[in-house]
C-alpha cells in the first residue's frame, strides 16, 4: 500500500488556505429551507452514492455524484484506495474503478460496469443560490440545506500538502459531517454546481466545496483502463 503523510484532512481539519477576495470570512446564519421539492430531491438521490475504500489500511468513505462522464468525488477520498465501491440508496454496492484523478483540484471521476445512474447536470453556482448537498457520510446517502455563501478563488495546496495552486470553489452554509467529501453541491434547477471538500475546523456551519468550473479537469481526461490514483492519505 503506498502511502503518505499528508497536512490537509479533509472534512477533519480546515486546510490551510486563504481566499482572494476582500473582507473577513463570513459568519453562518440559520440555513433556510432548500428552494427544492421533497419530490425533486428523491429524484436526485437515484443520481447520489457513498463512496467506500481501503486506504492505509483504514476504510475510507465520502460521496459521489453521478454526471455524464461518470460518478464525481473527491480525489482525497480516492487516494491510494484498494478494491473501491459506490453504493447507492438503496443500499446496493457496486466495484468501480478510478478513470481521472487530480490531486490538484481535490477531483476524481469514476466508472461502475453496467450502471447507469441518472447524470445530472451542470451548471455554475451563483452567489446566495439556496439548494441541497446530497452527502453519505453516515453510510447512506441523503440532502441536507446548503447555501452558497461566497463564490471564491481559493490557494490551497494539494491533496498531500504540497505546492500552491488556485482552485475555483465555494464558501458553504452546510451541516457538514466527515464522509461527505465528494458530495454534490445541488441549485434550485437541479443541478451539479460544486463538490464539498471540507468543513471550517473553526466556525460552525462552514463549508467549502470545488467548483463545477474545475470538473472538466477530470470529465475531459479519462483513462478507460484506470488511472494513477497516487498515495494514501494518512489522516
């Protein structure tokens, strides 16, 4: 198993990254209802899975959604994992293998041989759009209330604490629980606009997701026969 030591734990520890706009970082309100029918989100659950592996030698578990090129998550989720599977609400577990990974971006893509969830769209998020974040982080996957608070440039190192890049991504007001990185940012339309990747280890109903604008990083360039899924993360 490889491994590597890493000083980013997602959805444990905020990781160390400062965001390119002005003014402090804004302090949560009372999350309002999502603007999308209980209809309509059990629709979107058919689109949502848990994401499971080993990695170090420890389970690792976070969230997927399903798009066109395959089914999102996060790249920290996927990291060095064995025998990796997506299960879907109803409970049904499935092999899947990793055909784009960037350590980057925090994104990876997934196939599953004969599954054919719904794929959702995709769109960009806008500033103040109330929706939903389907996540599995309790081993089953459901909505919780999101509001996107802030649309920002982030500079956050990789996946494993290295180097300095610019990602594309969001400022949340979300109950964010570990195990739900990778789960999909959901607008009033339906849509795909974001990836949560990690909780504010300081402020409470603080969140940050990757935005959509980043997705082509992976949904562009898959490898069909399975890609370089690099180390496992020691969290």
């Amino acid at each position: 198993m490889r491994t590597k030591e890493s000083s980013i734990v997602a959805l444990a520890v905020l990781p160390l990254f400062w965001i390119l706009s002005c003014g402090q970082m804004s302090e949560p309100e009372e999350i309002p209802a999502p603007s999308i029918s209980s209809e309509a989100i059990e629709d979107l659950l058919s689109s949502a899975f848990v994401v499971e592996g080993l990695a170090c030698q420890r389970k690792a578990i976070g969230s997927g959604i399903a798009v066109e090129a395959g089914i999102l998550t996060n790249a920290h989720v996927v990291a060095g994992t064995d025998e990796l599977h997506v299960i879907d609400r109803n409970g049904d577990q499935y092999l899947a293998n990793i055909v784009a990974f960037d350590p980057q971006t925090d994104l990876a893509l997934l196939h599953v041989d004969g599954l054919n969830p719904p794929a959702l769209p995709i769109a960009l998020p806008t500033k103040g759009a109330y929706g939903v974040a389907l996540v599995g982080g309790d081993g089953q996957v459901k909505a919780i209330p999101a509001n996107i608070d802030r649309v920002v440039d982030i500079n956050i190192a990789d996946i494993y604490g290295e180097g300095e890049y610019q990602r594309k991504g969001m400022q949340l007001e979300a109950d964010i629980s570990p195990g739900d990185s990778g789960g999909a940012i959901i607008d009033s339309s339906g849509s795909v606009v974001g990836l949560v990747f990690s909780r504010s280890n300081n402020t409470d109903g603080v969140s940050y997701a990757v935005s959509s604008e980043e997705f082509s990083l992976v949904t562009r360039e898959i490898s069909p026969n399975g890609a370089n899924n690099g180390e496992c993360l020691r969290r």
